[in-house]
C-alpha cells in the first residue's frame, strides 16, 4: 500500500476507499461520495460536520481510547463539541485530518440533504379504535361529607360515563393527577390505555393524542407520528439504523454479540438512542423553524434564536409527554437487539426466537422518552427472522381474507416472502443484503437529494439517461452540471440492472459483454482492474467524479436478487401453485418500483405485468394500523400463529435454485411475459 | 447562654441539650443519652460511631453546605467514610468535636444496641394462597419440525400442567428465558405473579420463593421477611424512619413538604433508602455473621472477612434477586410520602387522599432492590389518616365477621381506632404523638437493651422498682451497677403513668403532688426550674445520670392519652353504644402492654380487665396476611371502602372531651371497674 494513502470507511453510508493522507475528513468524504454537511464552507464556523471516529486503526479494533489517526483537537472544535461528545470520539470534519487508517461515523444531523421518506404512508383503511382514548370527566370538590379521594372521584365518573371500570393507574399518571384536579377545577381529561390503566391526567379539556408505528428496519428506521383522535399522519421520518456499523445484516450483528461482551448492550443502546432522536425530530417539526438573530452591534449579551413561522401553517409544539402510544414492528433480530433479548438463539438452527408473542412494555423500561406511563406495542414474531414487520405487512395486506393467491415480497436488507390465501398461507426469509436498499455499492446511497432514482438506457447508442431525486428534469433535458448527482439509489438500481440487461451492456449471467459495448461509458478502471460503466460524468455531479457501476456492484444485486426470486420459486413449489394472482412488493422503495423493470430483472418467477402492483412500506402500514385500531394487535398475534413458515436453506433444492436465480430472465418459455419487454435476441441469448 | 456550651439535637431520638464545647460527638451523646455505638472505645480504629451532621447552626438553617460547627475533618475518618458520604455530611463520632449548635443524625447502623423487636410478628391464622406461585415444567428442545419460541414453548406447559392461561411475561423475566431454559436443560422454575405475569424464571427445580411485608410507620418500620412457600417468618428486621429528622408527626412531615421545594423528594429518596437497607439486613442475615481474619506477620496481602457459622444452623444465602413479592402497609400521609405522591391535600381539610385503591407497582418503578420484575403491593387507604396501616389491622383482625362489638386502639405516633362489628364499622385518627412510643420524653428512648419496660411504685414509701429490657431480674434483686438502665420505652411509659397516680404522686390533673411525696425522688431540678421523679438513681444508669420523669413529660404522656380516650369516646358516642365487648391494644408495643395499667392510666374508657387483650403490631400482621394470602388483598380493598371514617376534630364536643381526657381516671361512677386496683381515695381525689 502506497505510504501516502490511508484507508477511510465511512458509516452508515459505507462508503470506503483509499485518500491521500493529510487531507480533512470533509474532503474525504467528498471524494468517497460520503455526505456529510458543510454549510460555511469548512469555515470551521458552521459547526455542522460534526462526525465520530469510531475506530483510529483498523489493526487495533477498539483497542484505543483516543484515535491518534487523526489531527490533533483544535480549538474552534470546543465551540461546537462538548467534552462528553468529544469523550465519546465527536470532532469537526473540517479540521479533522487524516494520518492513518480510519472508520468514521456519519451522524444523521451531519448528512448533508434530508432523506427523501420513500417510506411514507400509504392510505389504507383503518377502523378507528385506538388503544389510547381520551375521556373528558368532571367531578366535584371533596367535601366533610364526601371526602373521597382523587382517583375514585374521577373513577366514578368514568365508569358513569364511559362505562369503564376495574381500571388501574400508573403510578407517574397518579403522581400528576392531585395537581391537574385542582388545576383544571375538578374537570380533567384521562388517557385510558386498553379500557384497562389510567396512563395520563390533564387539567381541563383536550383532543390532543398522539402516538408514534416505528418499522425497525435492518438498514432504515420509519417513524410514522400519528394523531390518535383523527387518525392523521403528521409526519414521517426516517434515518439509517446506527446499528450499521456493526454489521449490514442481521447475522453479521448477531455474530457482533457473540463475539464481544457488550455487544447486545451497545447495539440496543445505539437503537433506542436513534429512536428517541426520531421521536426528538418528529416533535421538533411541531414548532417553526428557528434562526440565529445576532445582537446588534453594542447590543449587549448574546445572539438570540428566533423562531421564523411559515405563513398561515398551524405549529401543534408538542412535547414527548403528548406521545402517549407507540408501536414497533421490526424483524426478529432486530426485535430481539431492540428490547435486550439474546439474539443468540434466533440465529442458530433451528432458529427458534425468544418469544412470538406480541409485548405491551413500558415505554421507561425501554428507555424511550415519552409520555412516562404510555405503553409500547411490539408486534409479534412469526418465525426465523420472519418477525413482527411481515407481521405488519400480514395486518396491512390481509391476505388471509382474500381468495386470490398473493405472493407479497418485503424487500429490505431481509427480504421477506408471503405466498397463500385464506387457505392458507406460508412465510419464509431470505438474506438479500442492503444493495437493493442502495446501500453497499460504490456509488449506493440513501434516497436523498442527488441520488439517482429513474435510469433509461439506448439500446442503439447505450447512452444513459437519467433523473435525479430533488430535481425534475432528466438528463437529457438539463444542462450537465445542473444535474449534480451524488450517486444512485434503490429505485435506480432495479432500472439500471434492467437497462443494463435489456441493452445487452450485460449477458444474462451479469457479465459485461465487452463485445457488445456501443459507447465509452464502459471501460476497464486501470486502479481496480474491474470492468465498470459509467452512468454519469464527473461534470454531472456534485462529487466531481463519473458515477458508474462496476462488475462487483453488479454481483452484488444479482445475489439479492438472486435470493428473492429462489426464495419465491421454492415458496410457489411448496404451496403447489404455478402461478399467482397478485404479486405486491412491499419495501422502503416499494413506492417508487417500476414493476416492469422489476418484472425484467427477475425479482420474482414472471407473471403477467398487471398483477403485479407496489404496496409501499407495508410493515409500516400494519403498525400504523395496530396503532390506530387495537383490534389489530389481537389480528397480529393471531395471524402470526398461523403462517406456516418455511426454512428455504433448509430445502433440498435451496442452492440450486439459488444459483440459477442469480441469471437474469431468459428462455422464453419459462418468462412468457417478458416478451415485448425485452428484445428476443437478449433473451434467447446461449 | 453560656458562651462555653453549645446546643445539640441528636436524632432520631429526639434527645437534645446543652454540653460544653470542645467535647466529642461520642461524649456528647453520652451525656444526652443518645445512643451511639462505639465498639473500639473512641480509638477511632472501629469506624462504628459514624454520625451525619444534618444541621452546622440552627440559626443559619438549611444554609451552609460545609458545618463548620464541628471540628475539622482527620486522617483517620478516610478509612470508615467515603468521599460520597463525606459531601452528605458524614464524620466518626469520636473525632469530631463539637464548636457550635448542631443537629446530628445517628443512622440505625451507629445505634448502640439492636432494637428489641416487639413488632415480632404473631402466630395468626392465614390461607396459603400467595400472589405469587412457583411453577416447574420441562419442556422439549427446539426443532426444525417445531421451531416454536422459549416463551410459547413454556406457556403451553404453563396451561398444560398449572391451567395457567392468557400469561403475560415482565421484559425482565424474558430476558433471563432463553439463558435458564439452556441452562437448565430446558427445565425451568417459573414464578408467576397473580395467575398474569411471569416475573421470574430460574433453571432447573427451586421451592425457594419469599416475600418481605413492610409496616412503614412514621416512627418505625418493620418488616416480616417470609417464605412464601411455607408461610413462615425467616426473620423480623425494625429500624427507625429516617423521615424523623423532617418532624416527629405526619403533620409536621407534610408542612415540611410544603415549606421546601425538594420536601417531598427528599423524604422520598429516605424512605426508599430505609426500606433497601431493611431488605439488606434481611438479606444478610441469610449468612453466617464474618469475622476479619488479620494476616500473619510476613504473610502477604490484606486482611480478609471470613464467615463464622453457627453451629448446627443452616444459611439461606439469598439474594436480593429471591425476594419475589412485597406488601407495604402505611397511615396516608406515609403512604403519599412513600409513593411521591403530593401529600399536601390529605393535610387540610376535608383531608381527600389522592388515592384509596391499592396498588400494584412494579419494585423498579419505586427504586426498591429486589428482584427487578416483582411487584409492590401497597394495601388500600381508608380516609383521612387512617390509611393501609389500618386495614392491614383489620384483616388482621376481621372485626367485620364477629358480632361482638370491638373497639381497636392501634397505637403509633398517629393513633387510630376502629369500632364496631359485622354491621358497622366506624374509624378514626388521632394525633397521640410519639410519645406512647418512647419518643420526645427527656428520657425516652426506644424497645433496645438498657431500656426501662417495666416500673412498680411502692405506694407507702414512693421508693421505685424497675426491669430493663436485656436483664431479667428486677432492681430490687439486682446490684444497682449492674442495671445499666438507659431510658424507658414505650410499655414503660404506660406503667409509669398508672404507678405514678395510684401512688398518688401525680393528681388526677398529672401534677406532681409536692404535699404527698414520700421520698428523696420528687425534687425541683435547679436548671430547669421543673419539678422531676427520679425512676433510677445515676449509678444504676449506663448513662450516669439520674433517669427522671419531669413533669412536661407527663403532660406529653397526659396529651397521647387524652387524644386515644376522647377518641373513643366519641367514637362509642357516634356508634351510640355504652361499652364494647372487646377492646384490642394494637401498636409497636402491643405485646408488651400491661392491660390493668393501660386501663388505670385511662388509654380507653372504662372496662372490664378481661375484656382487654394486646394484638401485638396487627397492622403488619394484615400486611403479611396481605402476602401470603392474595384473597387478603380483595378483602383489604372491600373493607377500606366499607369502614365509615368518622373525622374526629370536626365532631361538635371534641375539643370539650379532648380536654375532659387529659384527666386520669377518676370519679368512681364512671370508672367501675378501676375500684379494686386504685384506691378510693385516689379515685374520689377533688
């Protein structure tokens, strides 16, 4: 290795490779096509590309305490790192120099352009039946003759008027609710979880009720921030799970807890810290925006936020006591990782997980902030690590009260399958990898602005045309530098495996076809030594660099997609049917899918292209549903017992399907439907 | 004042008075008669005398971080006490001498002599049905062909074996599941809480289950450490509530509340400290006491702790981890206070308690060490003041199954009284203040070794008998020396009363009859002008003072019985019966109780003497019930709801009978069954 280069990986992105020594971690971060924030310019003022180093040296894994593989700490860095921050590894990007070997941690708030919610809600019908019902009761002062105390007074009234009793009460509800009697003047509103416990005491009258579904991925974490009296979703928002730097998938953050002591602790720290910085984004986004107002010249004291409301919009200014539900949906490792059970077991054969069921826990016992009484719902697990999110998606989708013979994929860094009616229905996993997601490839990147999302290429030219996300225009549209790509995203990547195929720039195998090359997008990188074709200039982007896609990248989607479609072949075998009736893909980018170029690429056995049709984050939706309608939650932990869940790597015929699946779609006969969407000659190619 | 004395408050004993400057905590105790243990003889080697400066000046009060009211901190003191302690302001007793005014706290552990516990627990009649059950099941491995999770796996046993259904499971106890169940083989020990929860899982096969019930009052606690499989009392710990150094009565401790911000907190965090510190005694003495073992000289290392068993006696060895389930029983205000649960509306009028229901409250969420998925118990409140610790008296007693009329004098720092039979029941309160119980008297002090518990007054000659707790013989068969008496406690005080009377040393008005003494032990102290009886000449004193009885001593004594008396009598009037069948003596010194002196010193209206019986502490006696038997715990709530609470200083003639009742017994027509053990002329005294 050349003495003047250091190795750099940057998390969550992943983003990795060689920088010369002595440059910023900004200007790394740059060339890696990492985002990170720098809004002054590396003035070193803005204060916004704060990162963490996570490990100095990737010979002495968290061995050392103070990295010494970065520059010393400068003093612009106290203004805007506190010393607990700077303890736990936080420095400035721009000062911040590279001298040696580092991994380097993004936070989500130094990741330059919010993420575009590809995971938003959809509009499905939910029955209005929250678990968390507000009830509005008045009672009178106690008296000498009726000195009755606080809690039965208003228990008597709830039972008159709602009909409930046998309550109970959460001691932090009663601890508030001596003051909120005597503050509203004897007339409160009660937050009653389940008709069951008394969980919030307000003085006088509110229809405020809020309640939060989070669908924990592997990779992404949404966050759907709901108001429970109208069923309103005020706002979504998503971030990478920070457990991505202890593995991409699940068997990798597994094996972390195997091997190192604390390893569940730090992971299930890590995610319960995200998430309360979730619930923290979604209740800052109740208030308008604040700027900095500086005193004016021989003002004295210091400069001052404003806030600067936008006109005519009505700001709720929440705060985390107005959470009053939560609900959780996420994967059986996940779910395990999440509420601090050994996951160990999950990831061994027979795979068997700590508990299906779903669980009502105490929001404090996880150590989530919000309302202190309220309860979290974590859906129940299925089986494997078919957990509580394809239970969701189960909930949301209710194939099991339809006819027709559903074949529902759950693309995620898991990819979950659910094929049946309400005969029956079997489930089964599969380990695609986050590349589906956009994440691992050399220009991968989250659905922000800049990323790639929509790809067509010439067959006759093999030029590339292509759309960006924050921008409308296609390429061929726009001036190139107006374009300012950043990399590609998972919508892009399904179009481009397409493309790429459709063109013939790859065979069916996934090689490039040198042969066939029409224009000098394709080339062999002289560093890497790999084939790769480049889908956007360097003058296009904003990373000063030709985004391409390289062989590597390549295997890389094929092996996921690869999985998905064994994994659906030998779901079809076992249930005995050729055909299905409706294919839904569900997924982070289940929204934005083009279902043809899906369909080309060979995500799943071919059908007819009007069946297939995208359903979104419907994990998502089914935690939304349980949130907003409890007789959901019964469903859940119904339905969760009765799929058959299937062990695909444990088929006879798993590896061999496998194999056979990483190609893309050929011989006509078993891909009727592709004809007229791909040229014959591509796919009658020997 | 002398500009060489300086003014000390010792408590939780109350003893207070003025010594010399310069002398050391240790002397100074000794001199006032508080108790501090100093095992090495002030060699400052035994770390045993450790005391908390609470208060530097009484002036200045609350002020000073630092007192420096007490001599400088030494060498010496760093092995005994840690920095922590040191910042809350603790010192050794034996080098820190006093400067200036100060009010020191003795913890429990620095008192000299173990509290004799007469709140020993009493062999009554309870069902064994406790809340929480062990179950044992073996379950089959995990397979491929029946991969189902740890939980449903040993749910289905649950229901299988034990009918058990509908379990729910504490994220604790889940998270101990998977690691028991491999450890054992997949033979697991489950305890399961009310029927509902699993709260505990162990590996392999355990009858090991206890439970602790907890009298928390305003002077002392006390605890029942029980086995819950064999109903048996392992072991009874006592100590003092440290809320004591907030006020002596529950109204004092809620103004304290009310007249500082961090009140209630603070008394909170003590009283939650106690009760660990309780469980930690019970929990010790499951081992074999340890005995420091000194290294030989050349040996290397330290001195080490070995443990001495006894003989013949088996060890427990438990952890906190075994205590599975807990009951608490308290008045309301100790009940608000134990709870944080503003206490400030049951101090005024109409006296409503924020709650009457019991409840049930997770160990955690009230900072109790214990086994981190067991429940708390608290017992239901009456009304008013008469809280849990009443009903714990009443299912103790179950006066609401019986056609006798009884009348219930359960006496504390708060009194409370419960009259009537299976067709009614009627209670109240009265503030009797701590005196009864040993406190506040110039020598009072409480049930430990050197304490006066029982005292016969020669009429004729006026010369005095005692017996100290710890030594059987009484004075007259004993070498004066040999008594060490101390103070008196609480039975002490009662016998102390009558003699003084039927001698005829006191008047029916409590005041000392100068023309009727008979001997050198009525005199006028010089110092502080009041009139005195000597109980115990100074060499017969470990303390080496005379023991006395001053004359606002017996006005104390005159005030606590006076508010029992006109209690019940206005309780008998309210009910509008003239007598009662029975009359229970309940409280800290129940078991003790001399019932003739009880009567001659009128704690109660008139009755005959066998109509009289002691209960013992019966309020803990019902919180033990309370755990043993969940059944207990419906009838507590039914009977709290079912008693009519009668608020006695609101009734018409109270302050009238109140000041009738600061009388003793006198006037032969309504006291008919005192003749025989008063004499007449007592009796018809103008």
């Amino acid at each position: 290795m050349d003495d003047n280069k250091v190795k750099i990986i940057f998390q969550p992105s992943g983003r990795r490779g060689e920088v010369s020594k002595g440059i910023s971690v900004i200007e790394a971060s740059r060339l890696l096509g990492a985002d990170i924030e720098a809004l002054c310019g590396e003035k070193k003022v803005c204060g916004k590309c704060k990162i963490r180093i996570e490990e100095g040296s990737f010979e002495t894994y968290g061995v050392e305490s103070q990295p010494s593989h970065v520059s010393p700490w400068q003093e612009e860095e106290d203004k805007f790192i506190n010393s607990e921050e700077r303890q736990t590894g936080y420095r400035l990007g721009c000062v911040s120099k590279v001298l040696k070997d580092l991994l380097i941690f993004v936070p989500e708030e130094s990741r330059a352009g919010k993420q575009v919610v590809s995971k938003a809600a959809r509009d499905i019908y939910i029955e209005h039946n929250p678990a968390v019902k507000l009830c509005y009761v008045e009672v009178e002062k106690p008296t000498f003759e009726e000195p009755t105390g606080d809690y039965e007074r208003i228990c008597a009234e709830l039972e008159k008027k709602y009909g409930l009793n046998d309550l109970t009460i959460d001691i932090e509800a009663l601890r508030q609710l001596p003051t909120a009697l005597r503050r509203g003047d004897w007339k409160v509103t009660v937050s009653v979880w389940m008709d069951r416990e008394v969980i919030r005491v307000r003085p006088g009258q509110s229809n405020q009720s809020y309640g939060v579904a989070i669908d924990v991925g592997t990779t992404t974490l949404a966050a759907y921030f709901c108001n429970l009296a109208t069923m309103e979703v005020i706002d979504t928002v998503s971030m990478m799970n920070p457990q991505c730097k202890y593995g991409e998938d699940v068997m990798s953050r597994i094996t972390y807890h195997m091997m190192n002591d604390d390893g569940l602790e730090k992971m299930n720290r890590d995610i319960i810290e995200a998430l309360n910085s979730i619930i923290d984004q979604a209740i800052e986004g109740t208030y308008p925006q604040k700027r900095k107002v500086k005193k004016k010249k021989g003002e004295e004291g210091v400069d001052e936020w404003q806030e600067v409301p936008e006109e005519g919009k009505i700001y709720l200014r929440l705060t985390r006591e107005d959470i009053e539900d939560i609900t959780i949906c996420c994967n059986t490792a996940m779910h395990h990782i999440l509420l601090n059970l050994d996951p160990e077991h999950v990831g061994l054969a027979p795979f068997p997980p700590v508990i299906h069921h779903s669980l009502d826990i105490k929001a404090r016992d996880l150590g989530l902030s919000v309302n202190p009484s309220s309860y979290v719902f974590v859906l129940p697990n299925e089986a494997g690590f078919v957990g509580a999110d394809n239970v969701g998606v189960l909930i949301a989708e209710e194939p099991y009260h339809k006819d027709e013979i559903q074949l529902i994929i759950d693309i995620g860094t898991n990819g979950e399958l659910v094929l049946g009616n309400k005969e029956k229905l079997i489930s089964s996993s599969c380990a695609t990898g986050p590349a589906l997601e956009g994440a691992q490839l050399s220009f991968g990147m989250r659905a922000a602005p800049g990323a790639i999302e929509r790809i067509k290429i010439d067959p006759d030219t093999h030029e590339v045309d292509y759309k960006v996300i924050g921008r409308d225009a296609w390429r061929m549209y726009s001036e190139p530098q107006k374009m300012r790509a950043k990399g590609i995203c998972g919508s892009g990547i399904l179009d481009l495996l397409a493309e790429l195929y459709k063109s013939g720039i790859v065979t069916k195998t996934g090689v490039f076809n040198k042969k066939k090359q029409k224009s000098d997008r394709f080339r062999r990188n002289p560093d890497s030594g790999q084939n790769e074709f480049v889908l956007a200039w360097a003058e296009e982007t904003s990373i000063k660099k030709d985004i391409v896609i390289t062989q590597k990248d390549v295997r890389q989607i094929q092996l996921a997609k690869g999985a998905l479609y064994a994994g659906c072949k030998l779901m079809l075998q076992r249930l005995g049917v050729d055909e299905v009736d409706k294919v839904k893909i569900a997924g982070a980018f289940g929204t934005h899918i083009d279902r043809e170029k899906a369909l080309i690429m060979g995500l799943f056995p071919d059908c007819a292209i009007e069946k297939i049709v995208s359903v979104g984050n419907a994990a998502g939706d089914g935690c939304r549903a349980a949130l907003l309608n409890r007789e959901k939650r019964t469903e859940a932990n119904w339905i969760s017992r009765n799929v058959e869940y299937i062990e695909l790597t444990v088929e006879e015929n798993f590896q061999e399907e496998f194999m056979r699946a990483m190609h893309l779609p050929h011989m006509t006969d078993e891909f009727p439907h592709l004809k007229g969407l791909v040229p014959e000659e591509i796919l009658n190619q020997k």
